[in-house]
C-alpha cells in the first residue's frame, strides 16, 4: 500500500468503527495532526453528513488493499 491507493478499513476502535468496510484513498500521514500516536502510518479523510472532511489516522493493519 502507499499514499494515492485506495483501500478498504478492516477494523478501527471507538466511535470510527462504524466506517469499516468503507473504501478510501491513502494519504500522507502529517504528525502534526497526529499528536497522539506518533507511529501514525497513514491518513484519510472522511466525509460527513455536513459535506466537510474529518481525517483520522491508521496503521497498515487497520487496512486492506483493494
């Protein structure tokens, strides 16, 4: 996997898991917006109900190549 592919989420913890098995595209992971976990591998955005983009960050486990 690398930034630009598209992947499918496997599995995610808390609030996000409603978004498994939902395809998006890899992005860059920025630790600036990762101040939690700075073993961050990558980043995607999510669209949600109010058309804006909220991104989250996920290790290559919590993705499948598609």
């Amino acid at each position: 996997m690398k930034v630009g592919d598209q992947v499918r989420i496997r599995s995610l913890s808390g609030s996000w898991n409603r978004k498994k098995g939902q395809v998006v595209k890899l992005a860059p992971c920025d630790s600036a917006l990762n101040k939690e976990k700075s073993s961050c591998e990558y980043l995607v955005s999510f669209e949600v109900s109010t058309g804006r983009y909220v991104s989250n960050w996920f290790m290559t486990n919590d993705l499948e190549a598609i």
